[in-house]
C-alpha cells in the first residue's frame, strides 16, 4: 500500500497549497507513474495528470517522466491545493455486499472461492453493488487484510470470470503482486487448467475436441463462430447419460477463455446446453429446455467445478501454495436434483 503524508507548502498555509508525500508500497510498485497517477488521483481527467507529473511533482526529489516504472520504497512529492487533492482522490460510496460466496482455498496471495448461481462478478450497468467482487473485498476487509483508505490504486480482483448463472470457481488476487503473477500464470496457459460440468442435450459418446473462432455481439450479448473471430479451444468429455441416452453430463476443459465459449461449442456440434435459451435454439435444444423446465430449471446448468495446477515455477513466488494442487467445487443441490431425475 501507499503511504500518505501531507506538509504545508511555503506558499500557503493549511487548506491552501500544500505537499503530498506519497510513499509506494508494494501493492503500487511496478506500475508506470501516469498509470499510478490515473487510479489515485481518479477523478482528474488525462490532461490534468499529465501537467501534474510536467509541474507539480518530483519523484525522489527529481522530475520524472510518465513513463518511469515505480518501485518500492520511492517517494513522489505532489504539489496541489488541498481541497483540489480531496476532490480528485475522492472514494465513491462503497456497499458491504452480504457475503454469499464460498471458500475453495485461500493464503496471503490468493483466494479462490465458489460463486453461486445468479451473482456477477463485476458490476455492470444494471448491478454494481451486489457483486462477487465486492463480496470478497467486504470479506477481505472484515479479516483486516484490506483497507480501500490505505490502498491508492490496488484492489482485489478476479483473473477469470463466470456468467451470471455459472456457478463454481473464480480466483482471485488478494495482493498486487499475487494478482500480476495469476494474470501472468493463466496468459502462459501451460500451468493452470479449468474444468467445467454440464447437462448436454443428446448422446455424446467419445471426447469432442472443438476449436472454433468466436466473434462477439457486444449490443446484443451474444457470440458466434466465425473465421474473423479468436481462436477459442474446448475439450468435451462424457461423464455419464442419462437413462433414455437423451442427455450427457458432460466436462469440458476450457483450453482458451472466451465469454460464453462452452455455451456456442457445444451448441455448434449438436450438443447445446440444457436449458440454454440463448443458444439452445436447435429442435434438440428446445426440447431439452421443455424437458428440464419441468424440474425449475430457467437457465443452463454449468458449473466450473476444478482447477489444477501444474509445477509452477519457483519465479512465481506468490503462488508456491497452488503448486501441483487441485481445488474443487462441488455441483450445487439444484443440477445434482436435475439429474438424478434425468438419470432414472
């Protein structure tokens, strides 16, 4: 975190002109000063930054350019009225979501927890106070392991994120430098593997490989497959069927994470999802939904259940504690309900 001390400025006394001092802690190293300056003077618009950083701001005792990397320990001056400074730093008001997540592992760096069915996990438009991630922020907060008055730029957040009515784990970067390494981890795509399980419509036998490009409709929220799209990759395997062969619980290793890629591979090789109204638009489709309606069932049934992680490097020091670990979250009481009915 970092750490604030304000003097008076010889050319004005209190409420006037005064100096900043704001040490960097190590949740704000590595950043570049213009970045730094954006998340802690948030209110201030790109062109007042920038004269800042130009007129009224030394680091170290020296001018500095916008894009100097900060490190630990390095101290920036900031000469600025002190009513201007309040303004420009100014917090929104926060609301303490009621915690409704669960605890799937946790250390100094890293949380994974399992998110319920019906929670985002970021605001958006509609919903920005009753999230998973402010849930966590509210738990984190509670323990005493964050405080948004001490944190200038950094906030715990996800590196991977579910639909609404996905169900299962989200992981989560407690520190600055655990969330770097995560983001860093999940980029390389060679130590971390996600596991999803669903209820697929039909009688899939053998393991489905599928690699598609998905294109995104941002307006409408919706994806298809198309050549201009990003390369998305989905392992399908079958787990088990359902007594009239009718259905398939299915994993699906996510290689690749695009928004709603399970949802439009499965449905593009003839296997939507159970419930799927979006995307399960096929004749099998919409008679999987009937079919699962009778039992309460409104939306798709998927649930991102495991994570494994390789032998991750030694260089990746806030994550030694997923080393070659596996973490679970078991299938909600609702899906196990559906298909033990499916099954007979």
């Amino acid at each position: 975190m970092a750490k604030v001390f304000k003097y008076n400025d010889a050319t004005g006394g209190v409420g006037k002109r005064i100096m900043v001092k704001v040490e960097i802690g190590s949740n704000d190293a590595g950043q570049r000063l213009d970045r730094f300056l954006r998340k802690y003077l948030k209110r201030a618009p790109l062109s007042a930054v920038y004269k800042i950083i130009r007129k009224d701001l030394k680091l170290n005792g020296r001018r500095a350019k916008e894009d100097t990397v900060l490190q630990e320990g390095d101290v920036l001056s900031l000469f600025i009225d002190e009513q201007k400074l309040q303004e420009l730093t100014k917090e929104p008001a926060k609301h303490r979501a009621k915690r409704q997540f669960t605890i799937a592992y946790e250390d100094d760096d890293v949380l994974i927890v399992g998110k319920p069915w019906g929670l985002l996990t970021h605001g958006d438009s509609h919903e920005k106070k009753n999230t998973l991630m402010n849930q966590v922020c509210g738990y984190l907060q509670d323990k005493g392991e964050y405080d948004p008055a001490d944190e200038k730029t950094f906030t715990p957040s996800p590196v991977n994120r579910l639909d609404r009515n996905t169900t299962g784990l989200v992981i989560f970067g407690k520190t600055a430098e655990g969330l770097r390494q995560l983001t860093k981890l999940i980029r390389e795509r060679a130590y971390v593997s996600k596991y999803y399980v669903t209820i697929a419509a039909g009688n899939l036998n053998t393991e489905l490989v599928i690699d598609d490009r998905l294109v995104k409709d941002a307006d409408k929220n919706r994806v298809k497959i198309s050549a201009a799209g990003q390369s998305a990759i989905s392992v399908a395997r079958p787990l088990e069927h359902s007594k009239d062969r009718k259905f398939t619980v299915v994993e699906v290793e996510l290689v690749t994470g695009r928004t709603h890629q399970i949802r439009v591979h499965m449905a593009g090789k003839g296997y939507p999802l159970a419930g799927d109204s979006k995307y399960g638009t096929s004749a099998a489709g919409r008679r999987a939904n009937d079919t699962v309606r009778k039992y309460g069932v409104t939306t798709q049934l998927l649930h991102a259940g495991r994570l494994t992680f390789g032998d991750i490097p030694e260089t990746y020091t806030a994550l030694s504690g997923l080393r070659n670990k596996e973490i679970k979250a078991p299938i909600p009481a609702d899906f196990r309900k559906v298909w033990d009915e499916l099954k007979g």
